[in-house]
C-alpha cells in the first residue's frame, strides 16, 4: 500500500492534535485531571475499542469495495450469525462445531441474498441496492428472532476480564479488550492475504478497480457477489462472537453498526487498510474526547464526536483518508 | 400491476373490515384489560418477563375465581417494541375495546408515557407508571389520570443515599464522600439528577454526573474517568437495556468494587446481569418488589397455571425474575383498582373514569397481601386524591451471581422534602400547560 | 377509455405548465380532497384519525422535505431527525417565551430557525458527497440530539428534560393541541398545513428553483457551467429541506404526541423518513405520501392482520412476522419497480391512458 | 468554405500552459477568436482539445499564460463568470441532467435570466408565473429552431443519442450566449443527423451572430464550416489559420498520418 503524502501530514496532525488538545485542556480547565500514564491508558484503551469498531466496519468495506453497495444490513448479519452460534449451542451443539454450523449458514445466506435480491436489482442505482440491503436487515432482524427467540443469551469464550495493569503498573489495559484486538488483527491479517496472494482474491479486488475489466477476463459477476457476501458473512460471525461475548447476544448487537459507520467514512468505504486505522483513530478520538474535552461541555458527547472527527477529516478529503479519488471530467 | 390484483386487493381489504366489525362485537361482559408490552426489539430480554407476570397474574384470577367479583378478564396485549410511536397506536388500537374500553394503561416506557400524558386526560383513561414516567404526577391534583406508585426515581436515588448512609454508619459520614451517578443519557436517565444535586448539597457529599449516549455500548472512556481518576467511593446508575451489562462489565474492567456499585430497579432485571456473567456478583440494585419466587401467589400460579400448561413464561422457573414479580404486581395494583371500583359501582365491567376513581382511593393494606400471598412481595400502597404515589418505598438487593437477594428492607425516603419537590415541579408543569389544579378536599 | 388526454388541448403555455395537465386528474385531485377534508374527518374513528393520519401526514411532510434535498437536489441526508427536533425544541421555546403567538406562526417561526440550522449543516455538502455526505449528516443528526438532551435551557430546566405543548388554539376555543383538542380539530389542522406546504413545494421545484437542484442532482459540474451556483443551490435545498421538516417536528411534538423527548427524533426517525423517500420515489411529491404510507401504515396494517382474519398468534411472533414481511416487501417493491411506488402510479396512469386499447 | 468579414476579436488565450501532476496537458497556447466567427480546434485525441474549452469557461485553471474576453484579462475564468458573461457549450460526453425532460433542460439553461426569488417561486403567482411563460416562449423557439418538438416532455435519459446532442444544444442556446464552445458535437452521428447539425450550427452563427468554439473529428465538416483553425497535438500548437492554409501545413500532415519528427 502506497499512503500518499497528504494522508501522511493529515495523520500527523491529528497524532498531534489528539495528544496537544487533552494537554492543554488539562492546563487550563480545573475539571479534567491530565497526566501522561493516564493519557496513554485512556488511549490504548480507546485504540483496543478501535479495533472492535474496525471488525463491523470491515464488513462494510468488503462488500463496498466488490459492488458498490453500501450494505445497511451488516448490523442484522452480525446479530443474524451471533444469535444462530448460541442458539445452535443452546441446541446442545459443541461450539466448535456450531461456529462450522454457523460458517456454512452465513454462505448460504450470502447465496440466498445473492439470487433473491442483488441479481434481480443488478445495474441499479447505489442508492435502490442501498434500500434493498434495508429490506434485508428487516427480514433478518425478524427471521433471527423467530427462530432463536428475544432474550438474552450469554457466550462465555472462556475469555478472561480482569484488569491487568502494565508499564510498572501504571497503566491499566483490560484482558478481554487485549484478546479481541487480537483477534481482529489476525482476521485483518488474513483477509490482506486472501486478497494478495488467492486468485479469488485478486479477483475481488480486480472487480473493485474495473467491473468491465473483471468480466472480460472471465469472472462472473454473481460469483463474486456471492464470495464477497460470505466473506462479509464470516467477519460479521467474528464480530459477533466478539461483541456477542462483550455485551451477550441480543437485539442491541444490531446497533453496533452505527459505531462502525464514522470509522467508514473516516477510512474510506473502499480501503480495508482504511478501516483498521480508521477504527483506531475514532476509537482513540471518542475516549480522549469524551474523557479530556467532555467534562467541560457536558458529558455524553462519544456519539456525536466520532461523526465529527470523520467529518472534520472528510473536509480534507472528501474521499476518506484511503478512499479512492473521485474524479469528475467533463 | 394488472386491474385484476387491484380489485382482489379490493375484494380482501372488505372482507377484512368486516371482520373487524365481527371482532369488535364479541366481548361481551368480561372486562378487558389491555397490556402494552415489548416482548421484541432490542429491550425484549427485560419486557418479556414483565408481559409474563402480568399476564400470568390476570390468568390467575381467571382461572381460579374466574375473574372478578364474576366479570372475567379478558386480556390482550400489544407489542411496543419499546418503541413511542407503536406504543401510542396500541394505547390507541385497545382504548375502546371490549365493552368499557381499557381500564387503565401501562405503558411500560419513558417515551410512550410521555406521548400519553394528553391522551389519557382527553380519555379518562388513568396511566398507571410503576418505577418510571414523571416523578411530579405523584401530586395528584395536577395528574388527575396518571398513578405512579410504588415508587418513583426522584425516592429511587433518596433511597440510595439512605442506604449508602447506612452502610457508612449514618449521614453524617456521608460529608467528602465521592458518589458518582452513570446514567442512560436521555429523559429517563436524567430524572434523578435534581434530586441527588439536592441531597448532596444538604449533606455535603460530592456528587458527579457520567452521561452514557444511547444505547450504551460503549462505556471505555467513561469507566476510565470513574474507575482511574475520579474513584468515588459508590456508583449509582440509571441505565437501560444493554447498557447495564456493558457497565458492570466496564467497571469490573477497571477494577471498581461491584458492591459499591448500585442501580435503579430498571438496572436490576435478571437478563440484564446474564450477559455480565461472573463480574455482576455482588452489584446490587433497588427493588420495589420482593425477589424471588417464595411467595404464596407465585405458588398459586404454579399450581393453577404452570401444572396445567397455561402458563406464559417458556417454564415455571422464569417466574421468580424480579422483571416478573413487577408484572405480577402491575396486575395486581389492577385487579386490585378494579376490586374497588366495582364495591363502587357493582359487579360489571368497568370504565377508565370509574378506575380512576378507585386508583384515588387505592388502599391496599398489609392483611390484603398476606390474603392473596404476596406479603413481603409487594409493598402496601394508601394513594388519595392528591397523593398518587405511596410511601414509595424499596429494598436494596445484590446479585449472588445466579439470582437476587434482598439486603434491606423497606427503605423510606425522605418523603417531606420529595413531596415539596413533586409539587414544585408538577406546578411548573401545570404552568405551562394552563391546568387548572383540581380541588382534593 | 375514461382516462385519456386525447381531445384535450392546450391553447396557452399557462395551461401546459399547470400541476395536473389532464382533466381526469385534475378531477381526482378535487375528489381526494374533499376525501381528505370531508369524508375522512366525518366517516373516521379517532383511532384513525389521531394514530394512523396524523402521523402519516406529519412524516409525510418530513419526507417531502427530505424529498427536496436528496430526491430533487440529489444530496443524501441522515439529519432530518435532528432537524424535526430543532423544530419541536424551537417551537417549545417560542410557545413558552411567547404564549401569545398563534399556533401557525409559532410552527412557521420554528421552521425558520430550522432553516438555519439546516443552511450550517448543509456547508459541508459543498465538499462531501454521495454516501459520504450521508453518513457525514449524522454528524448533526447526533449533534442536534444531544444538544436539546444537555443543555436545560432548551426545556425550561425540566427535571426529565422533556417537553410538552402548552394547549394552544386555531380560533377562539378550537383547540389542536393540548388535552382537550378534538381528533379531528388536529387532522384539519395538520392537513392544511401538509396540502399547504405540498402545493409550495410543487411549486418550487417546477420553478427556476426546482430546475436547478435537479441540474445539481443530476451532474453538478454541468450544472455549474451553464451559470449554476453551487453553493447557494444546495444551500437553498437545505433549508428549505429543514424548514419542512422543521415544521413537520414541532406538528409531532404539538400536535401529534404533546410531549416528547429528544429520542423521540433519534436516529432511526432519520432512517425511517430516508426508506419513505426512496420506497415512494426519489424526486416525486406524490412519492412522500405514497412511501410515508408504505412506512407508517404497512407495519401497523401487518400486525393487526393475522388478528383481524381471526388468528390468534403471539404478539411477539406477530412482530417478528411483521419484520420480515416488511422487509420482504421492500425487496419486492424494488425489484418490481425500482424507482418508487410513485412511478408505479404513473405506470399505471400510463397504462390507464391507453386502456382499452393498448396499441 | 464561405468568405466573411469578420469582427473585433472578443477572446484572447495568451501562452496557455495547463498540467495535472506531471502530465502537461496543454503548452503555450495562443489564439484569438473573432466576433462572429466559427473558430474550430482541432488535433488527435488526447491533444487537449477539451481541456482547451475546459480551460476557457473555467473547469480548468491553468498554470500559466491569460485569457482575455471581452477586454478583461483573467489569469484564469471561474465557472460562473464564463456562464454570467454569455460562454455556453456542450459536452463531448453529453452532459444532459438526466432525469430532466427536454423542456427542462433547455429551461435550465435560461436559469441565470430568472429574476424572480425564491419565495415568489413558491407561490407561484404574478412574477414568477409571468416570468416562466416568457422564459417559456423563448425556450419554445428554440425547440422549434432544432425540430424537437415531439420529444418536448420527454426525460432525456430516454432519448436516442443524436436527440440527446441536439438537446443539449438546444440548453446551451437557451442561455442566448455570445460565444459557443461546441465540443465534438457530431461525434456518433449519421450522416443525416451531422448534416442537421452542421446547419445548426450555420444557422446559429448566422441568425445569432454567435461567436463560437468548434472542436470536431470530421474534418470534412471542420473545414467547412470554419473561418480559422487552431491544430493541438499532445498539448502543442501545430498551426493557427484558415483552413486550406492549415490543410497544407506539414506539421499538421505529419501529426494527422502519425510520422514522427
């Protein structure tokens, strides 16, 4: 990956700003209490939720990048494939084998989606397909509920979630955010060789960069359609199991996509590199702001800042940090 | 679109609406008894058991007296989802029901409540609010139709205090004490803010405030604000949904004492500390009702409905959840208004205007309880005109990992002080909206 | 062979730019208002109007103002929550501070305050586009949301933070808000204020104004070349867009509910006017009605189907039933016609015109 | 090939030189253009024909040289101010608004005519009525000046190719223009329907007495219809001249026939 140079200065600056800012609120405000050790806890701690957003917003980005569709119903797909894990295991299923069970349903689901909506909705306008991933996040949502029920249920991993306390125990990082950043980079790692070193990988990201291209050299669009979908199936099972396992599976889990959504526009809705430093940067930005400027206007403001962040980033480059250029020509 | 499926739409909207009309004239002398309640959406894990008790109590009475005084319950319950606008179009769909119209409504949410407070007036309908909705309706002169026994948020956190205070051996420790207040940040979550910014100012302890934007699914930088900086020596919190399990988690993340950490009741059901697994033991949380399933009524139920397969949780172990015992007592305040409405106005279906009649007068005694075996389950409520709340009382209990247990008994708040509070407020209100306060002599 | 235009000429460029061309339209117009004005109020129960009408219309106003922005000017938003609350919470303000204003001003004045913080939002569109801008307008969607949820002054320091209307009359006693203001007192009101501001918009956008947004919408830089101005265009488009959902937000909060909380205008209210536009049909005005319909009353039609034909299931069952057949008929709907339930209708005037006779 | 006079020259490009990163597009281009004149700019593809028109209402802005219209000299023209000084023209991939019908869209051109605001638009009533059927008789000369009265309510989008040009056309006259940038308008086209808009564009010079802006591939039609010619290859003037005085330029031979010198 190629990073451009004014991608490189805008990072930079928002390295310095997020260090600069908390500092000199902390030199001129009473209310916010700032010292470095606590500094770097309140951001390694946002960077490790960082990547947790970045495991949703990945999803987005593979199906974006392969087809242009902006997919509203990855949130349902995560709650989808977490709910179908604990209820297989519920059933008496051993987990491993109901995460295989559940690996095979989001690729026949990717199939379904495939034949029933996209085929017949293909050469339409983004914004259609966009709807139609809204009907889909309805019939998911309800289809998921029916067949596994309303209420909570919990998934115990076995993942522990104690404090543990670091650098000469003076910074605090929590276990289970320390295993779930881990687990996302190994899934991050492995969809970056699937796409460098698969043929079918370079064949997604041959259809990204040119549909005409892709079909002149003999790539069938609905099978792409359908391998990106089931990739996006799996990561959303891996965000399932690990936000499923943060907050217990249930209803809620669906909402998780709108934390993912300023760490898209942020990175990019075409750059998988995009959204893992767009997920550290939000992460990192929405604890520092919430802990270092909030107390001074109220509290509360993580939501709205991390849309901000991305819009303030948007202002530089309209793009995302590694979207693709649009270019217009007349 | 060809002609042909426009008329066959045609042909089955008529056949629909003449179903309705066949529908509406079935209820005949049974009295109906509409549920608002959210067995889906993303809080279904605390509605379903609260749909449950509820609708397990009004099957109680049916099948065991057959209704009331002779008149049968007819329930039917509307799902809300939790969500304000399906909530009004149920109040709506079930106010006319039945041959009196719905007796009294529950709507089970912040907003919907809100959304009602016009409506039940124009319909004489009352709003019966337990643990939730607006504080100030407990003055009953300016919220002729809206209830709110046993307990409201603004005693929730007085009683907390008071607990707290008697943990520390009395207020007068309470003086440099830190407490620190999580809440959902929204109308709900705010209501005892005011309160506690009172008794701190009146005890001197500090008091400061954590805001969590909806839904709560992330608390990184507001547990590290508490847990590492701020370290207060209690946390309460009014939080809602996932965001109670998400915050237990987070503050054994940091480390925080979960024993020093206490929540309102909406804080405190069952499904909210499954997903908290091992780090919820020793939270605790108020209750205005008992916990458990030792009780007389719960024994009923089992006998009556559960043995027989009526029941309406997945299994007769489901009813022991605190969720539950609320919906029981829901029903049971009710049945118990329906009781005194009919003494009034004799044994027949009863209208809303006729429940609000007997909610002013609601008197459910301690006898009465150990009648229908809920002693120790629910507490005794005396409501008149101008009071619509109670005593307002409630326990503290603490999760032993698998199940509640009460660790106090019936703590009152300071009800003066909270009574001057209720009338300021719900005068504000009746400023704004030109009512008139009626005249409760 | 009842439905045609044949026959009907036009003598002036007066009578060809008029709304409805075709005389059988016209007349169906004039029938669906007297339905609406007349036989809706007297034949409806109050359980029509004031739970399934009222709020139809009031988001179909929403729609139509969300309709300006993403359907005629072609910039996507996820704001119009945020601005419905800018709207009640202006509206509150205005009616508390001032008791003596009449309800319509009150409702217009909060629609210009919307207006403006429509116009600030709407800067960066300048620079962000598509899906981009988007999930950038959530930014004040969020913004807005938390603003009237921390700052007391926005509620008169209630301890809740919610607000309710004071009970405010159209003419001597005919109240439409507050407890003692009738169904239908409420519908007429609302529906005159929604055929209102749907003729204005007709009006504006088969103006110069209209024009150039769709020019925007369609190519920009087209646009810009043929003399169109970027940055008041789209501006225009945002507040006139904000300032209908302005409206449409303090009608919810006065007229429809009488108290609401800022989440009542929370996100998935932005989302829900976003999937009426686009299952009614971007850039159509009859498209906000038709979709705010397929939204509002669908759901509600669904879950008290399976009771209405007599079966008794769960309601949690109906629920998750109602989830999947809405969702299902978005999917249909699409495939069948992707561009909205509105241009259905035209297909089916179209059709209409030459029956009979096909060819 | 007619014999005109011509009048003062009302555009001036000065040693144009354009580049996007390393790519020159454009290098020291000079020429004028005189009133009433039928000026077409030619050359291979990609050499900067369309960037030249680009650079002249302002898409563009080069690095160096000076446009000067109509006695002002600008470093470099914004978008608007070409519009608002009367520069018009069409595009080689035709850049109709899409989901407009033909009405529309030639209405759209007048947009910078319409006085009325937009409060008075919306109740549509005394000016901006009269105002939109005035624009509107004038939009409806030139639907009948371009034959396409039949496609008057159609959406564009719709519209076979050629229709689609002449549409666009028709949006670009609308805006009753002094100066026309016509870019490639005959690209795709029959030889009936280049042979209607070569008269087009006859009859535009000479009833309007239109300046305009020529670029085209056919050089049977370039040659006919212009006054002077201006040669690009890959960013560099070849030649500047009447026609048969550029025809015999054996740089321009060489560029044409692909030699290398």
């Amino acid at each position: 990956m190629r990073i451009e140079q004014d991608v490189l200065k805008i990072l930079l600056a928002a390295l310095l700003l997020m260090a600069a800012i908390p500092w000199t609120a902390g030199k001129l405000s009473s209310d916010i209490f700032f010292e470095w050790p606590f500094f770097f806890e309140v951001a390694i701690g946002g960077l490790l939720a960082g990547v947790m957003y970045s495991l949703v917003a990945l999803g987005f980005v593979l199906i974006f990048k392969a087809s242009g569709v902006f997919n509203f119903s990855q949130g349902a797909m995560v709650l989808f494939s977490a709910l179908t894990l604990v209820g297989l295991n519920e059933l008496g299923v051993p987990i491993w084998l109901a995460i295989v069970f559940t690996l095979a349903i989001m690729v026949v689901l990717a199939v379904v989606i495939e034949r029933v909506v996209l085929r017949p909705l293909v050469n339409q306008e983004h914004i259609i397909l966009f709807m139609a991933t809204i009907g889909i996040t309805y019939f998911l949502d309800g289809f998921g509920q029916t067949l596994w029920g309303s209420e909570v249920k919990l998934l115990d991993l076995g993942i522990p979630n104690s404090p543990g306390l670091y650098f000469g125990g003076q910074i605090l990082i929590n276990d289970f955010d320390l295993v779930a950043a881990l687990i996302a980079g190994i899934l991050v790692i492995s969809l970056a060789f699937f796409f460098q070193y698969t043929r079918i990988g370079r064949a997604l990201r041959a259809v990204a960069d040119d549909h005409q291209a892709a079909l002149s050299i003999g790539i069938p669009l609905k099978h792409i359609w359908v391998i990106v979908w089931a990739v996006a199936g799996i990561v959303a099972l891996v965000a399932g199991i690990m936000w499923g396992s943060k907050l217990g599976v249930q209803f809620s889990l669906a909402l998780i996509a709108l934390k993912a959504l300023p760490v898209l526009i942020l990175g990019g809705f075409t750059s998988v590199p995009g959204a893992i430093i767009g997920g550290l940067i939000i992460g990192a930005g929405e604890k520092l702001a919430e802990v270092f400027i909030a107390p001074m206007i109220g509290g509360g403001i993580e939501d709205w800042f991390a849309y901000m962040l991305a819009l303030a980033f948007l202002v530089f480059r309209p793009q995302g940090l590694f979207g693709e250029k649009i270019i217009e020509r007349v | 679109m060809s002609i042909k499926r426009i008329k066959t739409s045609i042909i089955a909207a008529a056949v629909i609406s003449g179903l309705i009309g066949a529908s509406a004239a079935l209820a005949a002398d049974s009295q109906f008894v509409g549920s608002l309640v959210y067995r889906t959406g993303p809080y279904a894990p605390g509605g379903i058991p609260w749909a449950d008790g509820f609708a397990d109590y009004i099957e109680l009475l049916n099948a065991r007296d057959g209704g009331i005084n002779g008149v049968k319950l007819e329930l039917e319950e509307c799902d809300t989802a939790y969500n304000t606008d399906k909530g009004v179009e149920c109040y709506e769909r079930l106010k006319n029901k039945g041959s009196t119209g719905m007796p009294a409504v529950m709507p089970l949410s912040t907003g919907i409540t809100y959304a009602l407070l016009d409506r039940v007036v124009a319909d004489k309908i009352p709003l019966i609010t337990s643990g939730y909705g607006r504080a100030d309706a407990a003055d009953g002169r300016i919220f002729p139709y809206v209830f709110v026994p046993p307990a409201t948020y603004w005693g929730g956190a007085d009683i907390a205090i008071n607990y707290i205070a008697n943990q520390e051996g009395g207020y007068g420790n309470l003086k440099g004490k830190k407490i620190a207040l999580v809440y959902h940040d929204s109308a709900y979550g705010k209501e005892p803010i005011k309160t506690l910014q009172a008794l701190a100012s009146q005890y001197g302890f500090q008091f400061s405030e954590f805001p969590v934007p909806h839904p709560g699914l992330e608390q990184k930088a507001t547990w590290l604000k508490i847990g590492r900086q701020l370290r207060p020596d209690y946390v309460l919190m009014w939080g809602w949904g996932v965001m109670n399990a998400t915050a237990i988690k987070e503050a054994a993340a940091v480390g925080f004492p979960r024993e020093k950490f206490i929540g309102v009741w909406w804080s405190g059901n069952d499904a909210d500390m499954i997903p908290a697994g091992d780090a919820a033991k020793g939270y605790k949380s108020l209750q205005f009702n008992g916990v458990g399933s030792d009780f007389g009524v719960h024994k009923q139920i089992k006998s009556e409905l559960y043995e027989k397969g009526k029941g309406s949780a997945k299994s007769a172990e489901n009813t022991g959840e605190v969720a539950y015992n609320r919906g029981l007592q829901s029903a049971f305040i009710l049945t118990e208004a329906l009781r005194g409405a009919m003494a009034e106005y004799g044994n027949k279906p009863m209208t809303g205007e006729q429940v609000a009649w007997a909610m002013d007068r609601l008197d459910i005694s301690a006898d009465r309880l150990k009648e229908v075996g809920a002693d120790g389950l629910f507490d005794p409520i005396k409501l008149s005109c101008a009071d619509h709340l109670g005593k307002g009382r409630a326990k503290v209990t603490q999760w032993d990992g698998s199940k509640w247990v009460a660790i106090s008994d019936w703590i009152e708040p300071h009800a003066t002080m909270l009574r001057s509070m209720y009338e300021a407020s719900a005068a504000a209100y009746a400023k704004e909206k030109g009512i008139t306060p009626r005249d409760c002599k | 062979m009842l439905y045609r235009e044949a026959g009907e000429f036009k003598a002036t460029y007066q009578a060809d730019q008029a709304i409805l061309t075709i005389r059988q339209d016209r007349w169906f117009m004039l029938a669906l208002m007297v339905i609406a004005f007349l036989v809706i109020p007297l034949i409806s129960s109050e359980y029509w109007l004031g739970t399934i009408m009222l709020p139809f219309l009031i988001l179909a106003l929403a729609a139509l103002g969300l309709n300006v922005l993403t359907g005629y000017a072609g910039q996507l938003s996820l704001g119009t929550g945020g601005f419905m609350a800018t709207g009640a919470f202006a509206a509150y303000k205005l009616a508390t501070s001032f008791p003596d204003l009449h309800i319509f001003l009150v409702i217009l004045l909060a629609g210009g305050i919307t207006a403006v913080a429509g116009l600030l939002f709407g800067i960066p569109s300048l620079r962000i586009k598509g899906f981009y801008l988007a999930v950038a307008t959530l930014a004040s969607q969020f913004f807005l949301i938390w603003m009237f949820n921390k700052f007391g002054w926005f509620t008169n320091y209630s301890a809740s933070g919610v607000i309710s209307a004071p009970p405010m009359a159209v003419i001597g006693d005919s109240y439409v808000t507050g407890p003692y203001a009738t169904a239908e007192a409420k519908y007429l009101f609302v529906l005159s204020i929604v055929v209102l501001f749907a003729l204005m918009t007709k009006n504006l956008v088969r103006s110069n104004i209209g024009r150039e947004w769709m020019a925007v919408r369609d190519m920009d830089i087209a646009a810009e070349i043929i003399g169109i101005r970027m940055l008041p265009t789209k501006l225009k488009a945002f507040a006139y867009s904000s300032f209908l959902c302005g409206i449409a937000g303090a009608l919810w909060a006065f007229v429809y509910t009488g108290s609401v909380e800022p989440l009542a205008f929370d996100v998935n209210r932005s989302f829900q006017i976003l999937f009426m536009i686009i299952i009614g049909g971007l850039g159509s005005i009859m498209g906000a009605f038709l979709g705010a319909g397929f939204i509002v009353l669908l759901p509600i039609f669904l879950n008290n189907a399976p009771h209405w034909i007599g079966l008794n299931i769960h309601v949690d069952l109906i629920s998750h039933i109602e989830f999947m057949v809405f969702g299902a008929l978005i999917i249909f709907f699409l495939i069948v016609e992707p561009h909205g339930l509105a241009r259905l209708w035209q297909l089916l005037k179209e059709k209409l015109r030459l029956w009979p006779f096909p060819y | 090939m007619h014999e005109r006079k011509l009048g003062d020259v009302v555009l001036q490009a000065e040693g144009i030189s354009l580049s996007f990163g390393a790519m020159r597009v454009l290098n020291n281009v000079s020429f004028d253009v005189h009133q009433g004149e039928i000026r077409s700019i030619i050359g291979p593809n990609g050499a900067g024909k369309s960037s030249m028109l680009n650079v002249i209402n302002g898409v563009y802005h080069p690095q160096q040289g000076s446009i000067t219209y109509r006695g002002e000299t600008r470093q470099q023209m914004k978008v608007h101010q070409a519009a608002a000084q009367g520069i018009a023209r069409t595009f080689q991939n035709i850049a109709l608004f899409k989901g407009m019908s033909t009405l529309d869209n030639i209405m759209t051109g007048r947009n910078l005519k319409i006085k009325s605001n937009m409060l008075q638009q919306a109740v549509y009533w005394g000016k901006a009525q009269k105002e939109e059927i005035e624009h509107r008789r004038k939009v409806e000369e030139i639907i009948d000046f371009l034959e396409i009265q039949a496609i008057r309510k159609t959406p564009v989008g719709k519209l076979p190719y050629g229709m689609q040009k002449r549409v666009e056309l028709g949006r670009a006259l609308a805006a009753e223009p002094d100066l026309l940038l016509l870019d490639e308008p005959m690209a795709g086209m029959n030889v009936e329907e280049k042979e209607d808009m070569c008269r087009f564009v006859l009859d535009i010079n000479d009833e309007f007495g239109t300046t305009i802006i020529l670029i085209e591939h056919d050089m049977g039609v370039v040659m006919d219809l212009s006054d002077r010619v201006v040669v690009l290859d890959y960013g560099n003037q070849l030649a500047d001249g009447p026609p048969d005085v550029v025809r015999s330029n054996q740089a321009v031979i060489d560029a044409y026939l692909g030699v290398s010198n």
